[in-house]
C-alpha cells in the first residue's frame, strides 16, 4: 500500500454481490503504455497463451536500471503447461538475468537488444482465423519487424524481416522449461521438440511443442540457459535449461518459425517447406486442413496454391481472407451472454461456469444458448474445444444468425479417461474486432485416490509426523516388481523414531462409507489411518497389513465421523523395514436399500 515516498499506490473495491463475468474480459488484450501484446484462445487453464512484449522508447530511454534486453521477446503457455519460457524477474538483484541471451530474442553477431533498447508494438490485428502483431526495434546495426501470429487459435508463427548494412551472424532463439536433468530437446533437421513444465505441481509435464524453421538454417539444441518457475534465492537458479537456437548468416535475412503445441492425446501437425511458394515457406496441415505461410519478396506477392495463405509483404502482414478487417486498437466490451444451458436434460439458467465435479460418467448431450443484442452473432465462430483441443468430429453447431440467440449442441463421442476436463463452448458476434461469450463445463473422471498406481507425479505427499534426531527413511516410488505398471511405492523405515506418511487430502462425506482396498508386500507391517488436519475428532486406523513376501490384496472399509473437510486418508509406517504398495482405490460404498 505504502510507497516509499508515502501515499496510497493502488486500493481495491469489492462487492460480493456482483458476479464475475467470463465475456466481460476479452482473450485478446493491447498494452500500448508497456508496448506488449496477449492472446488467449479462451478463458480456460488450458488455453493456449501468448505473450509478447515491446518496449516503451520513453521507459526504454529514461528507466534502463531493472530493464532487460527484451525488445520482441515472448512466452508461450498451451494445455496446462509453461512452453517457452522467460529468465523473468526473480528480484532486483538478479542482474544476470538481464541480457538478452536469456530471452526469445533474435542475436546479431552474438548481441541482442540493450536494456534501453526500444520495440514498438504495430499492425496489431484480431480477426476471423487469425491474430496478428508486430514489434518493430533496432539494434546492433540491423532493423529488425518480428511478427507474430496466432493462427485458428492453434499454433503460432514467427515472422523475423531483418534489414541491415553488411553481413551479420543471427541466431533465433527459444527458450525451453527443459533442464538436462528433466529431459532432453530431439532436433531432427530443421524440427526441434520438447516437453513442457506443469506450474501446478512443479514436474516436468506432457504436453509437447514442436518447433519448424523455413529456409536456409541449421538448427540445434545448447546448455547454459536459465530459468525457474520460483525461487526464494534469487540467486538459487541454475544455467542448465536448453535452449533451441536457429542460425543463419546473410544481411538482408528472414526467419519463419511455427510453433504448435500439442498435447500427447490427438492427431499432430504436419509441417513442410513449400518451396513453390517462395524460398521461405511452409504449409501447415492437420487432417484436411491445410494451411500456407509464406515470406514473399518486398516487391511481389504472388499467391500460390496452397491454401489460406498469409503473406508479409514490406514488412506488414496481411492475412488475405482479412485484409479489410485490420484493427487498430482492440477494445473492452461486453460480449455473447449465455442464456441457459442444459446437461443432459438439466437445466441451468444464465450460468458461464458450471462445474459438476465428480461424475461416474461424462455427459452425453450438452446445449449452451447464447443471446447478443445488436451486432448478432456469428455462426462461423461457434466451437467446443475439450481440455484445449478443439473436438469438431464430436460436436455439432446449430446457431441462428438472423435471432440475437443461438446455440452449441455437443455430443460426446469419445473414450473417457481417468482426469478432469473442462469443456468450453465459446462463440463471438459480428462485430469487428469479435467479442466473445463463453461457457466452461468443468467435471472429473478422476477416481477419489488420485494416482494409486503410482504412475505419475503427484498426488501424494509423503514424510514424516514425528521424529527424532536418530530417524532415517525413504518414501518414494519405485520400479523394484511392481503389482503393476511400472512403479509402486517404498516406505522404508532405516533407524531412529519413524512415524512415517504418505497422505492425501480429500473430501469425504460425513456419514458416507468407503473402502480402501489395494495391494501390498514388505517385511514391515503397515496401516493405514483417517484424521483431520489438526488430529482432533474421529481418528481411526485400519488393522495392520503385512508383512508378506509376496503382492498380497488388503481391504479396509470405514464409515466417516469426522465433520472436517477435507480428509487426510494416509498410509502410515512406524518400523524398521520396508512396506510396497500398489494399485490402491478408494470407493464410496453405496448405502443399503
């Protein structure tokens, strides 16, 4: 609240009573007095983000001190995960952070662009297939319009239009969350591949961004990268991450980078050179669809035969289909409203967030109405995308142009997995730029014990809850004969006073019963408990299980006293030797008839 100089610097204003509104907040925002640029393809955590950034040339000319050498820098987040990262801000002592090696900048010669170093943002565009920016800046002796492109709110496409005097070395660089010892980045040709990074539970994740370049470049994957998700130290960070660049040597230079995410489930992209189309081209194709991108010379622009093409022609970008449709400036307006929405047959009433939590089953029959006075809305604009993905062979659009209502209808079609999903159904107006509405259906197919095979990170947190200077143990998964898959945990009592845990929280229901059942071996008797937080109240314990030198199945069914919420359900080891588990399940035992 206080600065330094005193005074109040910012203050809240709140009113529990008015509700949050999806649509009120376009996906689509300009930053004119910080010159930065974010897209979103919807308001879902698993949404495809961009984010790129300028420089104000007044902040860049007065204020360098904190400033990094950022100008046309950017960062990418897509299905849950962190892509390309930034060596971001981790405090106002972290000056080797700063240079522009560390950011998704383009080097000439080694160099990049200065703390005071300008990049204006232009040509910013939000039309019907395709969002669109420049950052214009100059810098070690060469102009530099990097363009960037959100295309079908599905991959992105990086322009650099380089203009320089003589020669010059450039290396185009990107910046992975992939550290030697998380994993590796494969470069095949001009392809590089990695995997993400899960901010939520701070593990290496599974979404993948392949990377392609056009034209005449070598590309490889080097070391000495830094970035954190967080750090208390801001000098605790590591330059171990890998960075994937692309080289080139010329004057007058262009780079065409396509960057697709893309989570492990569905079909990929197929990106190839289009060399009839010019000598730094693409086309971009998934299933029928099939798009071109292509760098033209100054002087000409001729367009080929390879589908919707998007094509910089001085500098500028123009996408063909919506080259009367350039915006200028985006602003915030109300968009589509949702009217009613029914699941499977039940009906909520002007709701944008619904979440149905738990279910045994996905829905089967969804329909969302939206309503938008004036403008109307768009037909062609209406989808579904399910965890991100966009599910047309699923979904089917019945909408009404000529009424200010229209409506989605999706059924589902698929082969339900064991996670949560989050369907969005998101439709825009006429208007131009497009306002949207949007619904999110949020449920879990999860089972109530998360990850009781041992398979994934996550889920459980393991220690200690009560110790002594002497104790020693080990609780981690491990691949030594598991019940099944390939892993199963340990708990290993070593010495001392051992109290040992491997937890999880949960929302139980008072007066629900349940059973634990699973499979365990060891020469350690375990159990397993049910407390609250703070231990008071209802705090049972199962009968011992094991020991036994063999995988032997085990049950344990309890009826919930307890009124707190959440529930620590645990595994518990209280002696010398080791306990395996595996493939456990809790299930809520229906009541008797």
């Amino acid at each position: 609240w206080g600065s330094i100089g005193g005074g109040v610097r910012e203050f809240c204003l709140f009113d529990d009573a008015v509700r949050p509104s999806i649509s009120a907040f376009p996906a689509t925002r300009v930053f004119p007095v910080s010159q930065e640029v974010s897209w979103r393809t919807e308001w879902s955590r698993n949404a495809l983000a961009v984010w790129l950034k300028g420089k104000d040339p007044w902040v860049a000319g007065n204020y360098p001190v904190y400033s990094h050498g950022d100008a046309g820098s950017f960062v990418i987040h897509a299905y849950g995960e962190l892509l390309a990262v930034d060596a971001g801000y981790d405090h106002w002592v972290s000056y080797d952070l700063y240079p522009a090696n560390l950011h998704n900048t383009l080097l000439v010669d080694g160099e990049g662009p200065e703390k005071s170093t300008a990049g204006v943002v232009e040509n910013v565009i939000d039309a019907e297939f395709v969002r669109s920016a420049d950052v214009v800046t100059e810098y070690a002796g060469v102009k530099l319009r990097r363009t960037f492109l959100l295309v079908e709110d599905q991959f992105v496409v990086v322009i650099d239009d380089v203009e320089a005097e003589a020669e010059h070395d450039y290396t185009w660089q990107i910046h992975t969350p992939v550290s030697r010892a998380t994993g590796e980045v494969t470069v095949d040709g001009k392809h590089a591949s990695w995997t993400g990074f899960d901010p939520r539970t701070d593990n290496p994740g599974r979404v993948e961004m392949h990377a392609y370049w056009a034209g005449n470049v070598d590309v490889e994957a080097v070391g000495g990268s830094r970035w954190q998700p967080y750090s208390a130290d801001p000098k605790a960070g590591s330059y171990d991450n890998w960075t994937v660049v692309a080289r080139q040597r010329g004057r007058d230079v262009r780079f065409l980078t396509v960057l697709c995410p893309h989570p492990t489930a569905g079909e990929g992209f197929v990106v190839e050179e289009a060399p009839e189309a010019g000598p730094v081209a693409v086309t971009i194709s998934r299933g029928e669809d099939r798009l071109g991108v292509a760098i033209q010379d100054r002087s000409t622009a001729p367009r080929p035969d390879t589908g919707r093409l998007i094509v910089t022609r001085a500098g500028e970008v123009v996408p063909i289909e919506a080259a009367s449709r350039a915006i200028a400036a985006l602003g915030t307006r109300r968009g589509p409203k949702v009217a009613s929405v029914q699941v499977d047959g039940k009906r909520f009433e002007g709701r944008e967030l619904i979440d149905l939590g738990r279910v045994a089953a996905p829905p089967h029959q969804v329909w969302a109405e939206f309503t938008r006075e004036g403008t109307g809305l768009n037909l062609r604009r209406g989808r579904v995308t399910l965890n991100g993905v966009r599910d047309e062979s699923g979904s089917t659009v019945d909408m009404d142009q000529q009424a200010p209502t229209g409506a989605l209808r999706y059924e589902w079609r698929g082969q339900p997995k064991p996670i949560d999903y989050e369907m969005v159904f998101r439709v825009s107006d006429s208007a131009l730029p497009p306002n949207y509405g949007q619904l999110n259906l949020r449920f879990s197919l999860r089972p109530l014990l998360a990850n009781g095979g041992f398979e994934e990170a996550g889920g459980w947190s393991f220690g200690t809850w009560s110790s002594d200077d002497q104790t020693e143990y080990e609780t981690k998964t491990v691949t030594d004969q598991p019940h099944s898959g390939t892993r199963c945990l340990m708990m290993r009592g070593i010495a001392g006073s051992l109290n040992m845990v491997a937890s999880q929280s949960l929302p139980l229901k008072t007066g629900a019963t349940y059973v634990l059942s699973g499979y365990y071996r060891g020469e350690a008797p375990a159990k397993a408990s049910l407390c609250n937080t703070p231990g008071t109240g209802q705090y049972i314990w199962s009968p011992a299980i094991g020991p036994s030198a063999e995988w032997t199945p085990f049950e344990w069914e309890f009826t919930v006293e307890n009124p707190a919420n959440p529930l620590i359900i645990a595994l518990r080891l209280g002696s010398v030797g080791a306990a395996y588990f595996d493939d456990l399940e809790l299930q809520e035992k229906a009541p008797a008839p």
